[in-house]
C-alpha cells in the first residue's frame, strides 16, 4: 500500500533532524522548525506531475518523473530533500499519490449516497 503525502512528510522530517543530531549540530538543532514541514500536490493547476516541499518559510517545486528541483529554494535543508529524494521508493509513492489525486480529481462527496 503507498503511503500518503502526510507519511511521506513525516519520513522526510525524521529523517532530517536525524541527519542532523550528530554531535556536531547537536547545540544548532531546532526540530521545532520542521514541525510545519509540507509536501502538496495540486493536479488541478499543475497538469506536470510535480510537488512542492514547504520547510518554514523556503518552498521548492520538484519534477515527479526525476526529483529534480524545478523552481524555488529549500535553503540548507535542500541537500537532506535531495537525499531523501533518491532514496529507494519514495519518487515511486510520491508518484501513486499523483496517481491518486488524479483519480479523485473532479469528484463530489456527500455524506448521502443517493445524491
């Protein structure tokens, strides 16, 4: 089962205040500044499957196809995305969530079934 885009920005921001706890960031480390961290997808008004990281106040726009930066800045937290990118799987579920929001695209919901 692919994970959904809420998992996946948990993941990237365990991982980067993983990457970032040795000993010689330890005194620098704020992980309270990833606790806004956001990966949102919008298929409506992109029709090029791609995402957008938001870290505080930096954004960036990644193509879905290869995880290579399209737009924006990330700052120093950029080289920890970038890794986090090439790991095994996570373009793949990033792209079965693109997947599935295009399905989703243009459907209503109703708490009644019958209209």
């Amino acid at each position: 089962m692919a994970k959904t885009l809420n998992e996946l920005a948990n993941e990237l921001k365990d991982l980067i205040i993983d990457l970032q706890s040795d000993a010689h960031n330890r005194g620098s480390l704020r992980p309270e500044r990833y606790n806004n961290l956001k990966i949102l997808m919008d298929v409506a008004a992109n029709p090029t499957p791609n995402f957008d990281i938001f870290i505080g106040m930096s954004s960036a726009e990644f193509a879905l196809r290869t995880g290579d930066k399209l737009k924006g800045s990330l700052g120093p937290d950029e080289k920890y995305v970038l890794r986090w990118l090439a790991k095994p799987g996570v373009l793949e579920d990033l792209r079965q969530c693109w997947m599935a929001k295009e399905k989703q695209r243009g459907k209503a919901y109703t708490n009644d079934e019958n209209h």
